[in-house]
C-alpha cells in the first residue's frame, strides 16, 4: 500500500500521541504523554518549526514521524549541528518510511547549512540504538550518566566560610538563576548560553511544590549570588514507576568561587530536603565532560545506574 509522506499538520497531534507511546514502549525510562504534553513540549517549543517536522501515513495511519531541529543559538557556537527526534511503529522499521522520513530531515538541515546532526538515546534502549545505526549513525564522544543515591547515607552540609547558602526566592530570582547558569558554564567548549525561556521548560519549576529545593549560595561580603542547585520531585513519574525519587539539577558554580566546597555544600543540602520529602532515592544527571560536578557526586557515594550514550551522523555541506 502506497505511503504519503508529508508534513506533520496539528490534526495528526491524537494520532502521534499513539505512534510515540508506541514506538517507546521498551525504553526503560518511558512514560506514556498526552496530546496536552506532546503539544507543549514538542509543538509549543520554542525550537518548533512545522516545515521540518515530517509524517509517513499509510491507510490513513501515521506510522512514522521524525523532525529536524536546528537552533540558530546553538549554531552560532556549536557551529553546524541539527538534532534530530523519529518515531516509527515496530512494523515498518527498516521499511521505506523509516527512510524516506530521514531523507526529507537531512534536506530540511542542509538547507539550514547543518552538516551534522547528533542525539543520544539511553544505552538499555537498544531498539533505538538500532535505529541510529541503521540510519547510519555513529557513537560520539558525549556521555551523559545518571546517577544514585540513598538521601539517608548523605552526610550534612559545611558551609564554607565567607558564604551562605538559602532558598531561592521565586519567581523572583530566576533569571538570576539563569546568569550563574550561564557564568558557570560558560567555561565549558562551545557552550551556548541558556535562555530564560528554555531555562522555563523544567518541570521542577512549573511544581511549586519544589521550589522549596531551590537553593543559591551568596558571598557574606557583597550577597553576590555565586552559585545554585535545583531540586524537584517528578511524582507522576515515581507513581508509573513505583519508585520515592528526587532528583538534583542544575549544580553550578562560577568560575571565580570554584574549589571552596559550594558544589559540594550545595548537593547535600538538595539531598537533605530530598531526604525530607520522604524520598529514598536521590538522583542526579550529569555530562561526563563536567569533571567537577562528576568528581562531587562521586565522592558523595552516587552510583551510574543509567548511561545516555551521544551519536552523530556527518550531512556534509
């Protein structure tokens, strides 16, 4: 039967809401989506653009549906990368319209003047593994780990001396949030910067009930915020998986206030309020080139329990 290969259009939302439950059913860290959160998180992102999304329909049937996502931000430092999110029903992999759908994303980027794209894909993920590879994909040297930790086990936090730590003051305090995010990572390679609306699609900031588990460091001498951590329970998650888990995010540090124990300080202190919550599990992910919060959270007793392993696939010019 002849399959229509065109782009996606809002009326096809219920049916990709099917087609991506699906087609992820055997990633381990799944959780099946609405139309309501596909809408926001794909098609009201802020990176959406309808002429790069594409659908495969046959019967009347979405049976795939892939985009291509370039950010002209990322760009003007990463230089010319794409990224790329496909969905295809187990029956049609291999088949024509896993092809086709890329075909028509690989345009799309070349038109923007990408020359390579990369994602990543959690490693107990295989059956998606094996659809980059079939595409043509190969590993990158990005790894990205997640980590865990029993709250119980963590020691108190020491504050150094000539600061304190306390509770960000929301929403008041977000961009400043966003500033020591930006500063700190801004010594990373090729970096770019964080926008206070991308900042925003955090679930732990659209929970109130998190915002308890924002937490900043400031110098004594001049109340310079240095510094920050984020905490959050995603309960929808632990209620699909059965698990009591809090998660710490967004560790950073700036440059000039490194080395003195605030990554440290600040980690167990997100713990602690983990702990409070009534948790039993504390979480963290994190980029293996950010040595130093990799170091902290090692030397806190994390352990990797989850692996997000990087691919790319070179377009040319």
């Amino acid at each position: 039967m002849r399959i229509e290969i065109r782009n996606f259009i809002e009326s096809d939302l219920e049916d990709f809401t099917k087609l991506y439950n699906e087609s992820e059913s055997d990633n381990p860290d799944h959780r099946p989506l609405t139309s309501e959160e596909l809408r926001r998180v794909v098609l009201e992102h802020p990176a959406y653009d309808p002429r790069a999304h594409f659908a495969a329909i046959e019967a009347g049937k979405l049976i795939c549906s892939g985009r291509a996502i370039c950010m002209p931000e990322y760009v003007k430092v990463k230089g010319p990368v794409g990224y790329i999110d496909f969905y295809i029903l187990p029956d049609y992999f291999g088949t024509d319209a896993e092809r086709e759908v890329f075909a028509r994303i690989v345009e799309y980027l070349k038109a923007q003047g990408v020359e390579f794209i990369q994602t990543r894909v959690d490693t107990k993920f295989q059956t998606k593994a094996r659809l980059l590879e079939r595409l043509g994909f190969s590993k990158s040297e990005y790894q990205n780990h997640g980590m865990e930790l029993d709250p119980g086990l963590a020691e108190e936090a020491i504050v150094p001396e000539g600061y304190r730590i306390r509770v960000a003051r929301m929403p008041k305090e977000l961009e400043t949030m966003v500033e020591v995010f930006n500063e700190a990572f801004a010594t990373r390679d090729r970096y770019p910067r964080m926008s206070l609306e991308r900042f925003q699609q955090g679930w732990v900031l659209e929970d109130e009930e998190n915002h308890s588990g924002f937490f900043l460091a400031e110098r004594d001498v001049d109340e310079k915020v240095v510094a920050m951590v984020l905490s959050g329970i995603n309960r929808r998650f632990n209620e699909e998986h059965g698990v009591k888990r809090g998660g710490t995010y967004a560790l950073a540090v700036i440059p000039s206030d490194r080395r003195r124990g605030l990554g440290t300080a600040l980690t167990l202190k997100s713990i602690e309020w983990i702990r409070q919550k009534g948790m039993d599990t504390a979480y963290v992910s994190v980029n293996v080139a950010n040595k130093d919060a990799l170091r902290i959270y090692q030397s806190l007793g994390f352990r990797t329990v989850q692996i997000y392993q990087g691919y790319q696939k070179m377009i040319g010019r």
